[in-house]
C-alpha cells in the first residue's frame, strides 16, 4: 500500500473510458465544439487490466466509470462487464443521461447500482444553451427509468451565475420529490477557466450563496459523510439530502483518495497538478513485470496531490473523468 506524509492513499479510481461526448457544455469546452475519441485510446480490454493492476498496486476498492461521455463509447460493453468481474466494493457511472434509456439494461446486467447524472437546469432553453446538446426530455425519461429500475441516482449540477442560478432551488424540488440526491459543485478552474480568471469569477457560485438560497425554501441541517467525500451533505428534515462539493470555499485536498487512468492510458494523481504519468505501455506486459513499474509511478502520482487546495489546472476535465 502506498500512503502518503498526510496519510492519503488511492481508493477510488475513475477511469475515463473516451475523451468523446455528446455535449459541449460552456463551462468544459470553450468553442462549442464536441470532444472526439482520441486516436491512441487504449482497448476495454487494456483498461480492464488497468483496473485489475490498480487494485492490487493501490489498493483501489471503488470504481466510477467516466469520459467524456461514457455512454457514446462502443467500449462500454466489454469494460463493464470486465470490471464486475474483479471483486470492487463499488463501480458506479457518471454520465450526462442522454443515452441512459438505451444503455440502462446493459448496466442492470452488470449490477451498476449506481449513478451520477449531469443536470444543469430544468429548462430546456437553459439546458440547450449550456450543454449545446442532448435533449432535456430525453435526459428525464431515462432518470424516470432509472429510478424505476430500483438505481440509485445522483445530480450533479454545476451553478453558474447569469444562466441557471435560477434553478437552483427548482433542481433541489425535483431530487427531493424524486427520491435522488443533488449535488451541487463548484465551478472548477479547469482547461480555458484556468487562463481566464475573470470568466471563472463572474460565472463562480460558492458554498455560502447556495445555501442562503437553499435556505429560503428548505430548512437544513448538516449531515454527515465519509472522511474521504468530497461533498459537504445537508438533510432536508423529512424530505431528502443534497449536498455541495466546495473545491474553492472549502478545500478537501486533505482527505483525497482519488486516481484517475485516462482513456489513452495516464494517471493523473490530482486535478490542480500538469503532472501525469504513463501506463498505458505497461498494461499489456505480465503482472509480475507490471506491479513493480506501476508501483514506482504510483507514489509519484500520490505526491502530485494539493497539500491544502485546489489552485487549478489546466487539463480539460472531460478529458480526464470529471
């Protein structure tokens, strides 16, 4: 097991199964334009690997499954499957829920149980404008489904001020009534926010703000959460939990035991970190020669992480799993 001087360790592992996606949203991509699949993305197979080395490198014990997008990859079959195999305590899905209707059998099949699905706002023209993609109808039906289907269901959105501060409350209406749980996160200093500080600072909504306009609607209280989460989680009295995750107001850099393995086959230790490593090469030699190589990368990876904060990189997020 590799531990770090602050006692932080890898646990959770997302592995972002193609740079591609079907969305464009403002806050990702500058241009408009839609990821593609890298030219050099590894096979499910070789990610597959990937897990099972991981595990027993870093002691990986819960998985979530990214992109991009990870719906849209002709990947998703084969990994899921692969990695139901290994023995994880937990694999879940982040995706934007465009194509969740179609793919949900495929998920129930390989015992996902879990989801996190990216919601911006509840109104379509906001939601077009955001995501400069997808069809918000679509997206509804397939969490109806889900819910149905007995999953357990997260929402991310992200606040952003000047386009959906307004939905704020409106969202936190929906999950409560739907029995889902809403998560609130930060807008991050990523890819082009990261060289445009002003941007990042008109569109920020921190931790405060939320909760005063939470705060007239629904009564709250704190609750509690892992030692390792990265979300602050609140309980509506009788009705339901949500919770925030503050990367600038309250920084959890800390208690973090996140990794993550690129589709082209880098680990990235840290978010706020340039530094990535790769292992792509080393994915399809034996164990016995892997381990040892992974190893040494790892406690690199492990020293890449923010002592205290978050000050921002400039990665795109979708290429490396949110």
């Amino acid at each position: 097991m590799i531990v770090d001087r602050q006692g932080r360790r890898f646990r959770n592992l997302r592995v972002s199964l193609t740079a591609a996606c079907n969305y464009a949203c403002t806050y990702c991509v500058p241009d408009g334009k839609r990821l593609v699949a890298a030219q050099d993305e590894l096979s499910a197979d070789s990610l597959v690997r990937g897990v099972a080395y991981l595990m027993e490198a870093a002691g990986i014990e819960r998985l979530r499954v990214t992109g991009g997008e990870p719906l849209v990859s002709p990947k998703l079959d084969v990994f899921v499957h692969g990695v139901s195999r290994l023995g994880l305590q937990d694999i879940a899905i982040t995706t934007n829920g465009q194509l969740l209707s179609k793919k949900l059998p495929l998920l129930l099949d390989c015992g996902i149980r879990r989801l996190n699905v990216s919601l911006d706002t509840l109104d379509a023209g906001a939601f077009r404008r955001i995501a400069r993609g997808g069809d918000l109808a679509t997206v509804l039906k397939g969490l109806d489904e889900a819910r149905a289907a007995g999953l357990k269901v997260k929402l991310n959105m992200v606040p952003l001020r000047g386009q959906n501060l307004d939905q704020v409350v409106p969202l936190l209406d929906y999950c409560l009534a739907h029995g889902f749980e809403l998560r609130f996160i930060e807008l991050m200093r990523m890819g082009h926010l990261a060289h445009d500080p002003n941007g990042f600072h008109q569109q920020f909504v921190g931790l405060q703000e939320l909760l005063e306009l939470i705060g007239e609607q629904h009564p709250y209280v704190q609750a509690s959460a892992p030692v390792d989460a990265t979300a602050i989680r609140y309980e509506v009295p009788g009705q339901g939990y949500f919770g925030v995750i503050a990367n600038e107001s309250v920084p959890f850099c800390r208690t973090c035991s996140r990794l993550r393995l690129s589709s082209t086959g880098w680990l990235h230790g840290c978010l706020s970190s340039s530094n990535r490593h790769y292992v792509g090469d080393l994915l399809d030699k034996p164990r016995h020669q892997a381990l040892p190589a992974l190893q040494r990368l790892l406690v690199s990876a492990l020293a890449d992480k923010q002592e205290v904060a978050f000050s921002g990189g400039v990665t795109i997020m979708k290429i490396i799993g949110g």
